[in-house]
C-alpha cells in the first residue's frame, strides 16, 4: 500500500512540475511576442517618420528579447537600436552605446539595420568631438549599406565621412569623399556645407565664405552655413558683418555648440554693445559651457565604452575547449580503429593457420 502511495505521490508530483513548466513556457512565449509588437511598432513609427516614445514598453522588450537573442537575433538587434535611440534621445549616452554595441553583436543578419546602428554610433562619437573614431564608425556603416543594396543610405554615409574629414582638415581624403556624391542631386546642399567646414578648418577663411554663401543661396536658415560666416568674418576681422551672423544663429539655432561659438562672437566681436550687454553674453556662454562640460563628461563615458569593446579580445575559451573535445574523440576514434584492425589481423592469420 505504502509503494502505491508513494507511487502516486510521485506521479502527482511530477505531473505538478510538468504544468508548471508549461505554464512557464507560455508565460515566457507571451512576454516575446508582446517585445516583437513594440518593436514592429517602433518599425513602423521609423517608416512613417515618427519615434517610439513609449519608454517603460521597450525597455521591456529589449530585457525580454535578450532572452531570446540567441534564436531571435534580428528582432534583438531591433529592440537594442530602438532603445539605444530612445536613450541617446534623453542623453542617455553611455546607456544608448551599450544598446547599440549590444546590437553589433547579435549576430543579426539585418544589414540595413546595423548600418544605422554604427551610424549612431558614429554621429555618438561625432558629438564628443573624437572625430577619428567617428570617421571608423560611419565607414563601418557605409560598407553595411553598400552590401545591403541600400544606395541612398551609402551616398549619406559618404557625406558624414567626408564631413569627418572636413572637421579633421584633411583636404585631400575629403576631396576623394566628395566625388562620390558630387552626381547626387539630394546632397548638393550638404556637400556645400562641408565645403565651407573644410576650407574654415583649413583657414581658408574667403573660399568658405564662398561655400556658405553659395549654401545661403539654397537654404538660407542653414545654422551650420551661417555659423561658418560668423566664424569666418571673425577671423578676417570683419566684427559688424561677424556679429551680424552670429546673432542670426543665436534667434534661429537651437544647438548648444552653435549658441556657444556665436556667443563668443558676441562677446568678443560685438562693437556696438556696451559693457554690460557685453558681460550678460560673457555670462550666457559660461552657463552654455557648463552645460556642454556635463554633456561632454556623458559622452566620453560612451566613446569609452566604444574603445573598450573594440579593443576587447575574443574570448576564445570556447573554441579551445570544442579543439581539445575533438582531439580527445579523434584520437579515441584512432586507437579503436587501430585495435579492430589488430583483431581482424589476428583473426586473419589464425584463419590461415
């Protein structure tokens, strides 16, 4: 009696566990579809122009899919660029790296989407002003883009290159950029753009003028364009026509770089102000600068973590480990084919005696 209680105690028991398990199992299949509809959302959102703002819903998704990264890796690659996106957004900085780098290692076979990641990535590094690794990322993102097929996303990866190398004075890289979209008709303005970045940086200081004259021409409220003929006219020591910019970029930028250079302008070009106009713009560029100092703190954390991945060496722990298990079983394998080929031999001879 005792047995076949114990027996059906047992039987009961494993049946509990067995529900539980299953009950587990959907709870968890639940969880992953509910990721895969934030993130086809967020798809659809990105088509239309639009960005998925609901913050508590993806970062869910992105926890969950990890998951599930190993079996679904594209709609994991998906989840880290939204997040990383969202977070770099609300100058999350080193948290939207981690997402992006998270991405680039997902094993995703969506190429149009990892081109965008890198571009984050690169636009990340833009910002911290370390304009060489920026160059790398939007390289990176450019190859991306030319395997997948996407030739309007690699003619804008080869303008963000070439606006790298207008930051980093280099003339000659930056003309060999340029030729490859010179024919594209969608990028005039901003090819003239960098045009005048490049002669600024190069001190050239009347051909930029030129660039940005020629840009005003197209889009005349371009800060970046109208930032240059500040800057430009400061050096050539031109202070009203400087000041005259400058203030044009203070009431129509909203980028705390552009109030930054055009308050230095203002506070030291401006003839016309007296001490005290001059002191509040003096005072304004201060708090503007603490500002970008904290901004700059946040993104050299992820430009950091950038160089720590990429100098990161493989783990290769793994692979060592499958070389020796094969090894050990290719040589086992050996020593019992060689000792059947014995017996057989053995068996050979006896059989000939």
């Amino acid at each position: 009696m005792r047995k076949c209680e114990n027996v059906k105690m047992s039987k009961s028991f494993h049946i509990v566990l067995l529900l539980c398990a299953l009950l587990c199992l959907s709870c968890s299949r639940q969880k992953l579809h509910e990721a895969q509809s934030v993130v086809a959302a967020a798809d659809s959102l990105r088509i239309a122009g639009q960005p998925y703002t609901d913050s508590t819903q993806l970062a869910q998704a992105y926890t969950t899919l990890k998951h599930w990264q190993t079996i679904r890796p594209d709609d994991y690659a998906r989840a880290c660029y939204y997040y990383g996106r969202l977070l770099r957004a609300a100058e999350h900085y080193a948290e939207a790296m981690t997402c992006f780098i998270n991405a680039t290692h997902s094993r995703s076979k969506d190429y149009r989407l990892l081109g965008r990641v890198y571009s984050n990535m690169g636009s990340l590094c833009h910002l911290a002003e370390e304009f060489k690794l920026s160059y790398d990322m939007y390289a990176l993102s450019t190859d991306i883009f030319l395997s997948a097929g996407d030739t309007t996303a690699y003619y804008y990866g080869i303008y963000r290159m070439a606006f790298e190398k207008a930051e980093m004075a280099d003339s000659v890289a930056y003309m060999s950029l340029i030729r490859e979209i010179e024919h594209v008709p969608e990028l005039y303005e901003l090819s003239l753009m960098t045009q005048a970045e490049l002669y600024l940086k190069c001190h050239q200081f009347d051909s930029a003028l030129v660039f940005a004259d020629r840009l005003a021409l197209i889009n005349s409220h371009n800060t970046v364009g109208l930032l240059i003929k500040a800057q430009a006219f400061s050096f050539l020591q031109l202070h009203d026509s400087a000041t005259f910019y400058a203030n044009i970029v203070m009431a129509e930028s909203n980028k705390l770089f552009d109030i930054h250079n055009a308050l230095y302008i203002l506070t030291n070009d401006d003839e016309s102000k007296d001490k005290n106009a001059i002191r509040q713009a003096a005072a304004d560029r201060a708090d503007v600068q603490k500002i970008l100092k904290i901004r700059q703190g946040k993104l050299s954390q992820a430009v950091q973590l950038l160089e720590l991945d990429l100098n990161r060496k493989p783990d290769r722990r793994w692979l060592y480990a499958v070389a020796i298990t094969i090894c050990v079983i290719g040589l086992l394998l050996a020593l019992y084919v060689r000792r059947k080929s014995r017996q057989r031999q053995l068996l050979s001879q006896q059989v000939a005696e």
